[in-house]
DNA sequence: CGTTCTATCGAACATCGTTCTATTGTATCG
DNA sequence: CGATACAATAGAACGATGTTCGATAGAACG
C-alpha cells in the first residue's frame, strides 16, 4: 500500500499527471495490473490518495512554521508553504480542490488554518468565510501556476524564458488602444516572478481580515 | 462551426465534462466523428473554444455592470458575474485558469478587470498584482463550488440537502479537541450559501486592495 | 485435510482521442 | 462544358486507457 502511493506519486512527479497509468504503475511495482485494484478501487481514489500522501508533509511542514504572536502572520506562513507545494507538484492543485476535508490530512490542514482565526477577533462566520477564503485563493492561484508547460518547453527544446517572451511579443502587438490595461502591465509581466505575485495577492487578502478583525 | 461549439457547450452543461465525447457530439450533428476534426484539431482545442464561446456572454453582462463611480464596486460586479458563470458551469472552471488570456474573450476580460486597477491610485506592480489576486480567487473558489457533486445527488437519488448533513454528521462525529475549529464552525457550514461566501471572501480581498490605493 | 481469507496476476472488454483514406459536393478556370 | 482543385464529410481502424473477471497460489485456522 505504502509502495504503491510512493511510487504513484513518484510518476506524477517525474512526468505529471497524465504518466500515471495503471499499467505505468504496475510495470514499477513490478507486478500486474489487477493487483492496484486491491488497494484501490478506482483511479480517482488513486489520485485521492496520492495527494493526501503528499499533503502529510505540507502539514507537517505547516505545523512547524505557526506559534508566532501575530495568527494572521501564521497565516500567511501555511498558505506559503502550501502554494510551495502546489507550485512544484502541477498535479496536485487539480486534486486538491475537489473533495478539501475528505481527506485525512487535508482536514487536518483545514483544521490548521481555522485555528489561526480562532485567535482572531472575528465572528464565527466571518471565521469560516475567511479560512473558504484563504484556501480557495492559494489553490486557485497555485493551480493556475502550476499549470504544466507546453510539451515544448517540457522537454527543453524552448526556454521558459522564450516561451514567455512569445506570450509577451504577442501582448504587445494587440491593439493599445482597444487593450489599454495590457500594455500597461506588459514589462512587469516580462519579468515578473510566481511567488511574488502569489505573495502580493495574499498580502492583499490578509490585510482585508486584519482590518476585518480589527474593527 | 457555430453549430460545434453550441452542441458542445450544450453536453457540457447537461452532462458534465465527460460527457464531451467526440462521438456523442458527432451523434448530436447527426455527422461522423471526423468531421469535428476538420473544425478543431484536438480536443484541447475543442475545449479552449468552448469555454471562450461562454465567456463572450460573461464579458458582455460584465461590461454592462461597469461604469460606476468607483472602480472596486465594478471590480466586484465584474467578479461576481464571472463567479455565477463557473458557479453554474463546473466544468468552465476547470477550463478556465489554464491559458488565461490566451483566448480572445478571456483577453478581454482580463483587460476590463484590469482598466478598473487604471482607475486606482497604484504602482504598475501593485495593478498587476491585483488583479491577478482577483481572478485567481475568483476562479480558485468557483471551481472549488462548482465541482460536480457525487452521481447519487445528480441523479436525484440523494437531495443537495442529504449530501450536505452527511458531511456535517462526519464533521461533527471528529474529536473535539483535535478539531476545535472544525467544531466551531459546523454550524455555519451547515447553513451556508456558496454565493455569501465567494462574497464574502471577495470584500476581503477588496478591502485590502482599497487600503493599499489609499495609503 | 478442508475451508476461508488475503493477495496477485493478466487476459478481455468497452470507451476514448486520433489518424487515415475514400468520397461527395461545389466552385473556378481553360 | 468538362476538368480540376478545394472545402467538407464520413466512418473504419489503431493504440492507449480504466475497469472487470475468473483463475490461482499461499497463509491461517479449526
């Protein structure tokens, strides 16, 4: 059971979601189709718990990073290291949405990032709306990132660099009158970084529920 | 073509992403299955352009609730119609995050969230920031609602309602010192509408973006 | 020894995206 | 008008995938 999570999530890692097969699986476990089914019955149940495998370390990981003064900077520190695990895991941000609190650890991770707004000055609703908040962002954010790259760029015949440059050449010559906003942002778009973007939205975010709970 | 894409976006909505086949779609042409391919290359592609073929109506309800005098009221109105789109349409949502502007309609509408950011007091970075901030909690959320509850409740065997206490019973069946926060807000899950809470969220998100034009 | 349960295996099936070739209609041109 | 090129359609065939099924072997136990 632990061999085959490991070795699933090891195919989706090395070559995303589509490499794992069934067959695929079989072939590295060295053994034959049928015997997957044993252990699971269905392939989303497959990938179900391919994530929850994963999201074990994200908690943990997350768990280290809370215990500051301030819920809200503790807040931020999950949803950072859970948008770091989706960013270089593209397969998981699909799997992750569907079905949050079903798995294990995926409510433990819920459960951790409610408690943060147990410490706020917050009415129970408006508790629950900010942790829907918080994940729906991160993931949301994450997924559309960590979307994977065309089969060119994958297999380094184009750099990511050229590949993006391709999408702003291709910004640049759309219509500036009919696209103000696009040429506006077209340079920060050239060299802009993930993370910081992802960092900048969250600050939005959580400064909304600071003011939110300060009020 | 017209045609395509209408029956396409009609399976789509009746049934769900998987029930866009390339032979159920030929079926409903009354045509063979290669003759899609003359229109579309892939089924990628097939996709791209249906959820583009949506999202003309979305943008064009979307341009008719902006012109405000303040342009986060817009952005909410423009968040809140494209959130009912996917709310609606699952599988939209799926579809959406990946390519992003690389559709024309999709373009669009990222430009006119976008020229609303022109109308703040804001670094270039900060516009760009936001409303990425803005469209990946938007699609993050939605997609997350929008997921296709299980084949019991589609068929009507099982009512939303049933679906929904069979989740709260296991919630409130947890431990209660492990998942205090869990606890805490059952209640309001229990009760909850979708719609509120996107709603919600996106004020958080809109008050930090409103603290951050001001200062 | 017989029985029951755990675990494995791979052939077989249905379905799907995609490719390929043949064919039909229709306009254009010499 | 006849010929030729091109737009458009049709469906058989291919390879891959998820899933089902029956056969089988070992272990545990009375």
């Amino acid at each position: 059971m632990e061999a085959v999570l490991t070795e699933a999530v090891a195919l989706l890692d090395e070559a995303g979601e589509s490499a794992l097969t069934f067959r695929a699986l079989a072939a590295r476990l060295g053994g034959g189709v049928g015997s997957i089914y044993w252990y699971v019955s269905s392939k989303d149940e497959l990938l179900d718990r391919a994530a929850d495998h994963v999201l074990a370390d994200v908690l943990r990981a997350a768990e280290m990073l809370t215990g500051s003064d301030d819920p809200i900077d503790d807040l931020r520190a999950i949803a950072m290291t859970l948008f770091d695990a989706i960013a270089d895991r593209p397969w998981l941000g699909a799997y992750f949405m569907r079905n949050t609190g079903v798995q294990p650890h995926g409510m433990k991770l819920y459960e951790l990032i409610g408690e943060q707004t147990l410490r706020l000055d917050l009415t129970r609703r408006e508790r629950f709306h900010a942790v829907s908040a918080v994940i729906g962002y991160v993931v949301g954010i994450a997924a559309d990132m960590g979307q994977q790259p065309p089969q060119e760029v994958r297999d380094g015949e184009v750099s990511r660099e050229d590949y993006l440059s391709r999408f702003v050449a291709q910004w640049r010559a759309m219509d500036a009158d009919q696209y103000p906003f696009v040429h506006h942002i077209v340079d920060d778009f050239e060299v802009h970084d993930d993370a910081d973007q992802f960092s900048a939205g969250l600050d939005l975010l959580l400064a909304g529920l600071r003011l939110q709970a300060g009020a």
